[in-house]
C-alpha cells in the first residue's frame, strides 16, 4: 500500500490574504488586555489606556505550529472514537494526508487552530479553541457513487431516522441537543445538488438517499445570522458525511484555553532562547 504523503500548511493564502496587518485583538481570558497577556516579543499596538488593540496575525514559533499540530490530532481522535468512524486509530502523523495550524497570532485572536486530513475524513477545530466540524474525505466522489448506485422510488422517503441519527452524532461530540432544540427549529431534506431540487423541496418520483438535517434559530432577527448545526448522511449504511457545530454556544466541549496559554507559554520560551521573532510565510 502506497504511503500517505503529508503536507502541511501554515498560512491559508485564502483564509490570511485579506486580513490586514493588525488585527484587532481578543484575547483569550479578556476583552480588554494588556501588554503583559502576551508572551514577550509578540507584535502588538497597545492604546492611549494600555490596552493591546492589535498584534500581528502571522507571528508564530515553530513550538507553536508543532504543539497545536498534536493538539489537533488528539481532538480529532477523541471525536473518532466518540462518533466511532472508521478510522484506523489512533490517528498519527503518519495517517495524514494534510494539516494546517494558524500562526499563533491568527490563533490568538480568531480563537481557530487549525485542521488535519486523513485518507477517510477532515477534522476542524475552527471556533473558539473547540472542534467546530468533520467532513468525509473524497466528498464529491463519494456523493457521486451514491447517485450512480442509489435511486429510490419517492414511497421509501423517512426523515424521522435521518433525523434521529443526526441528534445522535451531535450528542455523541458532546453537543448541546437539548438547548439546540429549544433554542433552534430542526430540518431534514435530501441533499438537494444531487436530487436537482432547492433545499427543503421533496422530488417527486426517485431520490438518491442523502440527508441533511440542520438547526436554524427560532428567532427570526439571529436567523441569517449565526450558524447552529448541521450534519449529512447517507442513509442507506448510516454514513456520517458531514457534522458540524458552527455556535459554539452549543457546544459542551470544554475549550482549550489553558492549552493555547501552554502555548503561549512555549512561544515565549522559543523567543527568550533565540532573540527573534517568526513569521509564517
């Protein structure tokens, strides 16, 4: 068997392109912080009262890119297990196929890790130092197959199981189901690209079996503008394709703020050993 090949990336050209060189800082434990939050040589703007304002989004250390990469892994095992994914586990470094930690001081402020790929799904921990989101890898070649193998005949429609399944998997990655459903109206439709309808739209003689099932907030005014959580799947083998929980006000994994300040802790060590700071390039 051939050999994953692992590349990893440290800046998202699509993602850190349009940030501006000072990025108005929120640091992790205050709204409001001070010069001495920071590690010592992180660049940073400090206003007329003392408060950091802005601190430069592509400083890094390599300690930091290299800790948060075994953080990363360790998150995605634990929700391998949780979800019980055909992984062949523990996943190492050897199983990726990509990774991608943000310099620290993206990470810093927007609260996002980073990612890794295996040959079998996609883990993000992308909000607020928690894992926000898993995708199926191969995505469009594997939806494809399920089109070309399955179409079935619209008497066989159920989105009482895919629903059930979806509220399975979110509790099983330790989402808040129950504040979900009061805060939020759920949703079950078939995956309407690969069924050539709009969303929420039934077919009306076949449909390949691929669900969505996702939350919006009953209140109309927070509606179109914060995401809850959404998940696929492909009905016929109870597949996770896709989870994700974008709020992570529903989300009861305990963040990973003491973790980042580790971090933190080992970016300054890096910077008292060397005298220099390091940019992600």
């Amino acid at each position: 068997m051939k050999a994953a090949v692992l590349t990893t990336t440290l800046v998202p050209a699509l993602c850190l392109c349009l940030l501006s060189t000072a990025m108005p800082a929120q640091p992790v434990d205050s709204p409001y912080g001070k010069p001495d939050d920071l590690p010592p040589g992180v660049p940073h703007g400090v206003d007329t009262n003392g408060n950091v304002f802005s601190i430069e989004p592509m400083f890094t250390t390599a300690a930091f890119q290299e800790e948060g990469l075994r953080l990363v892994i360790e998150e995605a095992n634990r929700v391998a297990a949780d979800l019980r994914l055909p992984e062949s586990l523990p996943i190492t470094r050897s199983n990726l196929t990509h990774a991608f930690i943000a310099p620290f001081g993206y990470t810093y402020v927007r609260k996002r890790l980073g990612n890794i790929t295996t040959s079998n799904y996609f883990y993000n921990v992308g909000t607020d130092f928690k894992f926000s989101g898993l995708t199926v890898a191969r995505y469009d070649a594997r939806y494809k197959e399920y089109f070309d193998k399955y179409q079935w005949p619209i008497t066989r429609l159920d989105t009482n199981t895919p629903f059930q399944l979806a509220t399975q998997w979110l509790a099983a990655v330790h989402a808040d189901v129950a504040k979900l459903s009061h805060d939020c109206d759920g949703h079950v439709a078939v995956e309407p690209y690969w069924n050539d309808v709009d969303l929420g739209e039934v077919p009306k003689r076949k449909f390949t079996p691929i669900f969505c099932v996702w939350w919006t907030q009953k209140n109309p005014i927070n509606r179109t503008k914060t995401g809850t959580a959404q998940v696929e799947m492909f009905l016929p083998t109870k597949t996770l394709l896709q989870l994700s929980v974008d709020d992570p006000k529903y989300s009861l994994r305990p963040p990973w703020s003491s973790r980042i300040w580790r971090l933190c802790s080992q970016a300054r060590q890096k910077l008292l050993q060397t005298g220099q700071a390091q940019y992600s390039t």
